[in-house]
C-alpha cells in the first residue's frame, strides 16, 4: 500500500531543504486537494498552466471556512485591508491600472541607469566584508535592496531601522499562520507602517524630487484615480515585496555557489557567465517559494478538476526543480544552463514580477563582485534560515575571505 504523501511545511527540518518534499509530492500527487481546505501544485506544467489562466489574486474570493479565508478575514478585521489594494492583490482592471503607473519608472532603460549606483554600493559593502568575513547577509544581501528601493522611492531622513522592523512582520501575511496572535501583530506592524508611509507621502508633497514616490504622487493629482489608500499600499509594497525578495537572491545565491565549489570556480573563471548565474540561482533556489490563486472557474490539472472558489496554493520552487522540464539535472545547480531562465520564479501571465530587471541587475552585480574580488570566499559555519516557508532565505551566513 503507498503511503499517502501530504504537503505538511511544518515537518521538522522542512524549511532548511523543502525540495525532497517537493520531489515526493510531484511524484505522488502533484495536484493536491489537501486536508485543511485548499489546493496544493508541485508539477512545472500544471502550475505554468494555471497562472497563465487568468484566475484571481484576490483572496477576499475563496470559499469561506477555510484557514487561508480565516487568515485573510483576521488580518482585515485588525485594520490591515489598506494593504489589499497593492496591484499584487488586485485583478484587472484595477491591477491593470496600478501596475501602468509604477511601470513607468521600471522601465529597461531607468532601472539599467541604476547600475553605477548598485555598483557603488556593493563595493561599499564589500569593503567591509574585506576586514575579515562576517555575516554576508547583514554586510550585503540585507541593506543593498534596502538601500536601493529607498532611494529609488526619494525616502526623506526616517527610522529606517523601524521600516525594516515593521516590513519584517508584515512579510510574514504571506505564510502560513494559523496563530491568531501573530496574525494580530502582522495586523498591527502593517497599521504602523501605512502610518509611516502616509508621514512620508505628506513630506514627498511638500518636497517633491525626481524619484519614484513623486512620480506616483504626481499621477494621482493629475487625475489618474489612484486614492491615497492606493498609494500607500503600492508604497508599502514596493518596499517589502522589492526588498525581502533580493534579499533571499543574493543569499540563496551565494549558498548555493558555496556549497557547489566546482561552480564557485566556473564563475570566477568565467564572470561573464554572471547574468545566467542569477538565473540559474533564481530556478535552483527560489526566493519566492510559492505564489497563489483564487479560481474563477473550474480549472482542470492532473486528471483533477479544481472547483470555482478554491484556493490554490502553486509552488514555483517545486516547478522550477521538475525534472519533466528541466531534465534529469534539474536538482543539480549549473550556472551554465541553457534553460534556465524558464524558472517560474517571477511568475508568469499578468502578475509577472514588475521588478524582476531589477532584481536581477542586483543579483548579477553583488554576485559577480563577491565571487571575483575575494578568490578565498568560503563558508564560515552552516547558514542558518529564517524558517519561513513561502520567502525562504538564510537569516544569517557567515563567511571568510
């Protein structure tokens, strides 16, 4: 009789290597109508399939009774549903119109003309890390977005340290809680920031400048029906989704290359295989693990159908490792495969990641400048993880030059 194979992320050690659980679900049940009450995909094809369907993000759709609406009410009735309005949680027309306005500041040629800057800030770090090793993630992977998408934004002088706190816990709504205490603090760490938020949007007012947040300011006031709520929750979310993510890039990366030094030696060999790196670090160990639908329709996968109103649970990390796409290696890391860029990791369809450039100029440029001005760079201890399931990274990565 076979054991029955059940997504459980709460297994001891799960969040320290997920993928031979990911592994077994693909091969046991790929598309899982799992016990708690929503649908769980581990397979390449089903879940590029389903994203591309044009079913909802909005988790204010599923069927009521279930932990994730449970989870989605709690956060509401605390005073988080400002949050709600990003263009992340929002389907066309509304994501339609959200996404134009931040788009026009995320074009090719404005976010490649961030390069010099990046650069900059990297070897800033990397001078630091010179003295003797330490934390990568504390002396590169954590402040190098952090400092970009502030500036980007034009942030005036602020309690950074208390945004990061605060962004700290509201990344967490994006796991499985099923504590209603915690889900309160994240309710409350999200009012305290779309607080901040509302502060700094009143200072952008009176001192406007050639930088994103003016930008959306000016949008909104010249009529482009975008409301002050609206505002705020595309702030806060740019500020959490184009930090918390680089973060796992940089440092999944680093891992991964760290643990694979035969790849470590092809990239130093060769920088000019850096771009792919970053590709192949993003399908190998993805700093979004999973991503969500609501169905608005019967959705037919693996021999299944997934009824109207369910909640899908599609896990790219699982995906991106799928040997049914990627080949009998896909488990292995190898900067210089050919398909990498295939990886699911910045989702596909309408809800494509708006900062993946980005993210990838970062990624290519810590990388390559890490692995090419320390030749000595090696582990200083095990990483340890931050324990979450969906924005899975290292919490800490101590390293010796």
């Amino acid at each position: 009789m076979t054991e029955e194979v059940s997504f459980n992320p709460f297994e001891p050690g799960f969040t320290d290597d997920p993928y031979p659980a990911y592994r077994a679900l693909r091969e046991a049940d790929p598309v899982q109508e799992h016990p708690l009450g929503f649908w769980f995909m581990t397979a390449y094809d089903d879940i590029a399939t389903l994203l591309r369907a044009g079913h909802s993000v909005n988790a204010g759709l599923m069927d009521d009774g279930t932990p994730p609406r449970e989870q989605f009410d709690i956060l509401e009735r605390e005073g988080s549903s400002v949050l709600t309005l990003s263009m992340l949680d929002r389907d066309p027309p509304d994501h339609t119109r959200l996404r134009s306005l931040v788009s026009k500041v995320f074009t090719p040629r404005k976010v490649g003309a961030l390069e010099p800057r990046i650069t900059a800030l990297v070897d800033e770090a990397l001078d630091r890390i010179d003295a003797g090793g330490g934390d990568l993630i504390e002396e590169l992977a954590f402040p190098l977005p952090f400092a970009v998408i502030s500036e980007m934004l034009g942030m005036p002088p602020t309690d950074h340290e208390r945004i990061r706190e605060l962004s700290a816990m509201v990344v967490r709504s994006l796991e499985p809680i099923f504590d209603e205490d915690v889900l309160k603090q994240i309710a409350h760490a999200s009012v305290d920031l779309t607080g901040i938020v509302r502060d700094v949007i009143a200072w952008k007012r009176a001192n406007p400048g050639d930088d994103l947040l003016t930008a959306l300011i000016a949008a909104e006031e010249d009529g482009d029906s975008l409301t002050d709520d609206e505002l705020v929750a595309q702030v806060v979310l740019l500020y959490v989704a184009g930090h918390e993510t680089t973060v796992n890039l940089i440092a999944n990366g680093a891992v991964a290359l760290l643990r694979h030094p035969d790849q470590l030696a092809l990239l130093r060999e060769r920088p000019d295989l850096a771009g792919n790196a970053v590709e192949e670090f993003l399908r190998y160990d993805s700093p979004v693990q999973q991503t969500r639908r609501v169905t608005l329709h019967p959705h037919a996968a693996g021999g299944k159908e997934i009824p109207p109103g369910a909640f899908v649970i599609v896990c790219v990390a699982s995906a991106n490792r799928d040997e049914a796409h990627f080949g009998p290696t896909a488990g292995r890391l190898d900067i210089e495969r050919a398909d990498a860029r295939q990886h699911l990791a910045f989702s596909v369809g309408t809800h494509h990641c708006l900062g993946a450039a980005l993210a990838r100029i970062q990624g290519r440029v810590a990388i390559e400048r890490l692995v090419t001005r320390f030749p000595g760079l090696a582990l200083a201890g095990e990483p340890t993880w931050n324990g979450r399931i969906n924005l899975r990274g290292p919490a800490a990565l101590p390293i010796s030059v």
